[in-house]
C-alpha cells in the first residue's frame, strides 16, 4: 500500500499536485481529517465530480480576450487553493464559464461558488479592467461518474467549438431549472 503524505492538519495529500489538472482523475479519493467543528469520521471515501457553470450578466459578451486568460487564472488558481478540491477543467466562451472539479463531501459548494464568483468579478474588475465583468445570479451544476470525467474535461475544454458548431449538451449548460426543462433533461 502506497502511504500518501499528511498536511498540518492531519489530512492525506497527494504527491506533488497530481491529478489536479489536465482531467486526471488522481487525488479524487480523499481522506479527510476532523477539522475544528467538523464531525466527520476520521476518514471519508469520497468520489465526487462536478460541472459547474454561470453566466455573465444578461447573457453579455463579457469575457473578452483580454479578460479571459486573466480570469481562468485567477478561477484555476482559486480552485486548486480549496482543500481537497481538485480542478480537471476550466473554459467558456464569451458569455460563461464552465468548471470541472471533484470536492470533499465537507464542501459548502453553494457558498464556495458564491466566493469564486464574487472573488473572480471583483478581481477582474479592480486589477484588469474597471466595470468589465458581472456575473448574472445563480449557476448550473452538475454530477458524474468518474467514467464519465474524460468527456466531460474535453466538453469544457472545447466550448468555443461546440458552441460553433452546435453540438453542446443542454444539461451542460443549463443554470436554472427552467433551462432543464426547455431542454427536455428536467427531473
């Protein structure tokens, strides 16, 4: 059996940052420590994957060229900053963003993504371009199996092209319940 190193806190980490991009599934088995108020058992198995999106505000073309690398970086960096969170994918186009991610069940991932849109807006638009990006209320999100995880990386990372083309997955995009439905995919 392969020992996994410990952080401060007790927690496994995984060796040297594998898996945490390029839709590695590495590091999607966590085992997590107590933590202060935190009463989980010792040690959890945990394999969840999720497709996050958002839109700008209004569905505007907002995310520029010149906002766009600027604010992946700041979203791939927040992500992979969360404990146990591990990023698989970013990419959008001008309109959203996608995230592919897997999360430790002790995720506030409502508040989190709250956080990173909040966070992402404001840093865009004190440090690249004043007044440039605004995020409309609520997000989409999805889960999968691991199986399904190489697909779903390479969806995100070509949005561009099945945005051109038309091939995208309604559930994919959805933000709202009502997108589900008018998409037939509602439940």
């Amino acid at each position: 059996m392969v020992q996994t190193p410990r952080n401060g806190n007790g927690a496994s980490e995984p060796p040297a940052q594998a898996g945490r991009f390029e839709g590695k599934p590495a590091g999607r088995f966590n085992v997590l420590a107590n933590t202060q108020n935190n009463r989980m058992s010792d040690s959890v198995y945990s394999e969840i994957n999720f497709h996050i999106t958002w839109h700008t505000k209004n569905s505007l073309p907002m995310i520029t060229p010149k906002i766009e690398d600027r604010l992946y970086h700041y979203l791939t960096h927040k992500v992979i900053e969360a404990p146990g969170v591990y990023l698989h994918a970013v990419g959008g186009i001008e309109t959203h963003v996608h995230i592919g991610l897997s999360a430790p069940p002790n995720l506030l991932i409502s508040d989190w993504i709250g956080k990173l849109k909040g966070g992402s807006s404001y840093y865009i638009n004190h440090e690249v371009q004043p007044k440039a990006l605004e995020w409309q209320r609520g997000y989409g999100i999805v889960t999968f199996g691991t199986r399904d995880l190489k697909w779903v990386v390479e969806y995100i990372k070509n949005q561009k092209e099945h945005h051109k083309r038309g091939t995208i997955h309604d559930r994919l995009e959805s933000v709202t319940s009502d997108d589900a439905k008018a998409a037939g995919e509602g439940r």
